[in-house]
C-alpha cells in the first residue's frame, strides 16, 4: 500500500511541474477587465521576438516568464516544430524582478533565440539563467510591463500560456502549462514531429 502511495504522490507532483508558474500577486490581474484572448489582439499589441519558419503565416503566441522552468520545457519542446510554424515569445514579469531585465534583455538581444537557447539551458540546469543589466533600456521595461499587461487582460493564469490559432479547426485555442511536441502540435493543428 505505501508504495502505491508513493507512487501516486510522484505522479501527482509531475502534473503539478507541468502546469507552469503562476503569478503571486493576483491584485494587479485584477485592476483591467478581462479580454478573451484572440490571436489579433495579441499580434497586435504584444511585443516579443520571433523564431522558427519566419515565412509561416501561421503563428503561434507564447507568453513566457523567464524564471519559469516550465517555459524553458516548453522552449525546448518547441524546437521540433518550428520548421513548421513560426512562434513569437513574449516576455512577461509575473515570477520576481530578475524576469523584467531577463526578459528586456531577450528582447534586445542580436540572436533572440540563440540567447534564448543559452538562458533556457541555463535557466533548467539551476543557474537562474542569462546575465542582464540591473538598469535595462526604458523602452524595453516598458515592452515588458505592457505584456504583463495585455497577459493579465487576456486572462492569463500562468506560465507559460499559449495563444494561437489552430491550423485544422480555425478556433483560437489558449492553454496554459509546458507539454511534450506531439501534445503541442495538436494544440497548434499540425502534424506532430
């Protein structure tokens, strides 16, 4: 009996790892009223950096803290797919301060996907991830204020959370929380990898 109690506690914890990271303050969530999240409210007012087939009209939003180790799953899940569709990382500040200048640095940064690579390998290997000014430029800060925003607006719960349009159905599809390739692909409406 008590190895099926473990068991069942490993099992419950490795859910729980998938959700993702949620805010700790959900006071500011609460100051703007919500919007149902759509891929043209997010395409048009997020601001983030683009990786994978540049030329896919099919994209697929993903707000990211970058202190969450569930976006850096997702990151590295997202890899098969991106000769594929194209995803747009946004950054967002909900985890602890260091996401405001890790995140102004991503957005800045010359490679934003190598960087990206580098902060998630990082970030996963418990080293906290990339280096970045105390001071970041003003208008990055401000990029990623107004994500946090648009991400508190839409609804969003935790990180990461993904909006996008899927491929087979035409539906804009939202969902929170890292998954494997296969399960991604699904949700975006493609074949898997």
């Amino acid at each position: 009996m008590s190895r099926r109690r473990l068991l069942l506690g490993a099992v419950a914890a490795s859910c729980l790892t998938l959700l993702g990271c949620s805010k700790k303050d959900t006071a500011a969530a609460a100051d703007s009223p919500k919007r149902a999240p759509s891929v043209e409210i997010v395409a048009a007012e997020a601001r983030g950096f683009t990786v994978g087939a540049m030329m896919s009209t099919h994209a697929v939003y993903v707000f990211f803290d970058p202190q969450c180790p569930h976006c850096a799953q997702l990151w590295q899940a997202s890899a098969a797919l991106q000769k594929k569709v194209k995803f747009i990382w946004i950054p967002v500040a909900i985890i602890n301060p260091s996401s405001t200048s890790q995140g102004a640095a991503l957005l800045a940064a010359a490679d934003p996907s190598r960087s990206m690579d580098e902060h998630e390998k990082s970030l996963l290997a418990g080293s906290g991830g990339i280096s970045a000014s105390a001071s970041p430029a003003p208008d990055m800060v401000q990029a990623i204020k107004a994500n946090t925003r648009l991400f508190n607006n839409l609804g969003g719960e935790s990180v990461p959370f993904i909006v996008v349009r899927n491929a087979r159905s035409g539906q804009t599809v939202t969902r929170a929380g890292s998954m494997q390739s296969a399960a991604l692909a699904e949700l975006i409406g493609i074949d898997p990898p």
